[in-house]
C-alpha cells in the first residue's frame, strides 16, 4: 500500500470509528430519553408529540438540496488539492443558501401550521404545537450542515461533539420540562433546544476551525451563485436519491396495512428495529468513505481500485459477521427485548438480515465510490433501479407471503440495484472486488456459528447470558478462522495496526485482537 493509500486509510478508519462512537451514543441517550417521555406523557399526549413534528420534519426534507454531500465530497476534495480559500467560501455560501431556504420553509411552517394540522392531520388543535416544532427548522440546517462540513474537512470528532450534545441537550431539556407540568408543549421545546444548542455550538466550532485553519489562505473568487450551483449540481441527484429512499418506509406501511394484520404489522417494526441498529454501524463507513474516495479522485485509478478492494473487505469483514449473530440469536435477542409475544418477529429479523450479505458486492461502498469521483447520477440510476423494483415487488409478494413477501421484495430490489453498481464500477471505472477474499469471509461467518448454535441446543441458561456465552463463541471462532484461512494476510494486519494507532481508544481494543492474529498468521509463514 502506497504512502497516500495508508494515509487516506488512516484518516477513513479515524473517521468512521468517531462517527460510529458519536452515533452509538447519541442513540443510547436519545432512546433513554425517549422511553422516559413517553411514560411520563401516556399514549395519547405522545401521540400528539408525535404528530406535531411531522409537518416540520417534512419540510425539513426540502432544505438541503444535495447541500450537505457537497460540502462533504468538496471540502475533502479540495482538501487534497491545496485548496482551502475555495473550501472556506464553499462552506459559508453553502451555509448561507441553506440558512435562506430554511427560514423561507420555517415561514411557511409556521405561518400556515393550523391550516397544515386540519388538512393533513386532520387535527386542528395541534397547530400551536406545530409552530413550536418548526422553530427546529433553521437550527437543525446549521447543526447538519456543521456535521458534513465537520467530515469533509477529517473534524469527524466535532461530528460526535455536536451530534451527543444534540441528543443530551433534547433530553435533558424535554425531561425537565415535562416532570415541570409543560406536557406536550415541554417536550416538543425540549425537541427544539437540542437544536438550537447543538446548532449554534456547531456552527461556532465550524467557522473557528475555518477561521484557524484556512482563515489566512488566499481568499476564493467565485461568487455566490457559482459555488451554490457547483453544490447542488453535485448534490441534487444524491438529494433526489434520499427522498425516494424516504418514500419506502411509509410505502411499505401502506401495503402492510392492506394486506397483513395489526400483528404481523408489529412484529415487522419490533424486527426493524434492529436492523435499524446495524444502520447505526452502516451509515457512518458509508460517510467515512466519500470523503476518501474524494481525496483520490485526483489520483490514479489503481489507487482508487486499492482502496475501494481495501474498503469493501474490511467492511465485509465487520458487517457480515455482524448480521449471523443476528440471525443466530434472533429469538434470543426479540424475547429479551420485547417479550414471547413478538412471536414472528425472530423470522422477519432473520430474513431481513440477508440483505447485509450484499456488502460484498458493494452494497455499502459502492455509492460512496460512485460519490467520491462525482458521479452522483449512477448513484441515483442505482436508487431508481431499486426504488421501481421495490415499488412493483412489494404488493404482489405481499398479497402471496405478507411481511416475508415484503421483505424479500426489499431483498430482490436492493441486489439487481447493487447488482447495476457492481457492474458500472467493473466496466466503465475498471473497479476490481477480492473475490477469494469475499468468498472466505462468508465461509469463515458461517462456519463460525456453529458452536453458538451447538450452545443454544444444548444450554440450560438464561436467554441473556445464552447469547452473552453464544455471541463470544462465535467472535473468537470467526477472528480464529479468518488469519487460518488467509482471508487477511499479516501484512494487512500490520498496516490495520498502523492505522489504528491514531485512534488510541480502538487501538487499545484492537491491539490485542490483532496479536492474536498475527501469531496464527505466523505459524503458518
């Protein structure tokens, strides 16, 4: 691996690791809070909380334009380039534009939110709490669009900075409020200082860093209009890309709704959900890896081919494990979680978890592959190609198999649509995969899962401690197996080490893991 490939690396795993921590913890605190809200509330002043940010969040979608993953792909790529006059006047008139269309959007909000809560909601009275929720509006654009800049500039701990102070300030404020007697109107101004805290405190460190770090280079000339433009021709394509994307979930309650019961309706949101736990992994890689594909897309292809062969095998090597131990302990984890009763939960949970086995055809790097060299309209090619078959799958295989006919509908558009990347990244960027790699990795993940699955047969313990005992099997029979079968060489070991040693709280986790390795390595050298 050359110097530059090392470095770009260094800098995506320091990234990635800071952005998954200030996720995971800002998901521990906002679900604390949230179970703690709804308790005090009840089910129907929750359900108006609920309901009043809807029209707000809504609107909300329809502020960014593609913004914040142009500031993301140009600031890293400028970056490279030397170029940080051009950085700084893409950050403030991207801040600046937003910042315009936002307060237009809040206008609207607010100024029609009684009209929005009788005809959309069919609510009239929520209208006063609608206008507390839109207040987020303006705030939340400087708090996301502070996070993209933080990551397109390797600031990613100022990402986990603001992203946690978001969620302990959302809490602290709505709990205070609420045990206070302010009810649903506490907990929605509780929702909006979370923002306005998080918001300023970002946008402050962002303009201080700007102002420290690249305030003395040579100033940019490019107007207003013209770095606006360079953004959202960047960014709409991926813009339109999220919005379908948003559109699947509540098309997917739609045909629940018509064809399987309030029963199966649940157990398919109790399995969600965690799914929606492995995003919490997922989506920070993804936002790691554009800015490093940025970085060299200046470069030589062979580097760009290095990285991405480099980028997919090791996130195959975290998430593919990832998903067995879901379906392994499945049942396991749903009754821990939600009881005996989410009785198809486990099935739905097992199921959806094949759709992460597509990581090693790129299903998780491909788009930032795709984004990183600027083409943002193959990303949304891929998004319509999956959208569409999704869009026709999903009623007919959920009239013939109800929620497992649903999620293999999720299953079929999601492969032909990586499928499409995989083959774009082949032919036209001459994009190579380490098959053999790939294929032992699958191996060794399911190889792996039979002495935990031994363990479920034959333990008498508690559910708990059966996937505590299970999960810790698996692990070291998966990181035993994958240096036996070189599917990582010592070599690689030793640049992850190398690597890792710029994250001195991972490192210290890693470090022995990856002793470990190498001395399984070593005996077969």
């Amino acid at each position: 691996m050359s110097d530059e490939l090392l470095r770009v690396a260094e800098e995506s795993a320091r990234g990635g690791f800071f952005l998954i921590l200030g996720s995971i913890l800002a998901e521990i605190v906002s679900a604390i809070a949230v179970i703690a809200v709804a308790r005090i509330l009840g089910p129907e002043l929750y359900g108006q909380y609920a309901l009043a940010l809807v029209i707000p969040q809504i609107f909300f979608l329809f502020a960014d334009l593609g913004i914040n993953q142009g500031l993301i792909k140009f600031s890293a790529s400028l970056s490279k380039q030397g170029e940080s006059g051009r950085i700084m006047q893409l950050i403030k008139h991207g801040m600046v534009f937003k910042a315009a269309l936002g307060t237009v959007i809040f206008v609207v909000s607010f100024a029609f939110a009684d009209q929005f809560a009788a005809i959309l909601l069919s609510r009239q009275d929520l209208g006063p709490y609608i206008r507390i929720g839109s207040v987020a509006i303006i705030f939340q654009i400087a708090l996301t669009t502070s996070t993209s800049a933080f990551v397109g500039l390797d600031k990613t701990e100022y990402n986990a900075l603001t992203t946690n102070i978001h969620a302990v300030a959302k809490a602290l404020v709505s709990l205070a409020l609420v045990l206070l007697g302010f009810s649903v109107a506490g907990a929605l101004w509780g929702f909006v200082s979370g923002y306005v805290i998080a918001g300023i405190i970002g946008a402050m460190i962002l303009f201080y860093i700007l102002k420290r770090h690249i305030g003395t280079s040579v100033r940019d000339s490019s107007t207003f209009i013209h770095n606006c433009k360079t953004l959202a021709s960047y960014g709409i394509p991926l813009y339109v890309s999220a919005l379908l994307t948003g559109f699947i979930l509540p098309y997917q309650n739609l045909i629940l709704a018509a064809f399987t019961s309030d029963a199966q309706i649940g157990n398919f949101k109790a399995a969600h959900n965690f799914i929606t736990l492995i995003t919490i992994v997922t989506i920070p890689i993804a936002t790691a890896l554009l800015p490093a594909f940025s970085k060299l897309n200046s470069t030589s292809n062979w580097k760009t081919n290095n990285f991405f062969k480099l980028a997919n095998k090791y996130t195959a090597l975290l998430i593919v494990p990832l998903a067995v131990i879901l379906i392994i302990f499945s049942t396991e984890i749903v009754q821990i979680v939600y009881g005996s009763v989410y009785q198809s939960a486990p099935l739905f949970l097992s199921i959806y978890c094949i759709l992460f086995f597509l990581v090693g055809v790129g299903y998780l790097t491909l788009t930032s592959l795709f984004n990183g060299l600027g083409e943002t309209r193959i990303t949304l090619k891929t998004t319509l190609i999956t959208f569409s078959i999704f869009i026709l799958l999903a009623p007919f295989l959920a009239q013939i198999c109800n929620v497992p006919g649903l999620i293999i509908a999720v299953l079929i558009s999601n492969a032909v649509g990586t499928s499409y990347g995989s083959y774009i990244a082949r032919t036209r960027f001459r994009i190579g995969f380490d098959t053999k790699s790939m294929i032992k990795i699958y191996i060794v993940a399911i190889i792996s899962s039979i002495p935990a699955l031994l363990l479920l047969q034959l333990s008498s313990m508690p559910r708990f401690l059966n996937v505590v005992a299970g999960g810790f099997l698996y692990i070291f029979a998966y990181v035993t197996l994958i240096p036996l079968v070189r599917a990582v060489t010592y070599s690689e070991l030793e640049k992850a080490a190398h690597i890792l040693q710029r994250i001195k709280p991972l490192n210290h986790v890693a470090k022995p893991l990856l002793k470990y390795e190498k001395k399984i390595l070593s005996y077969r050298i």
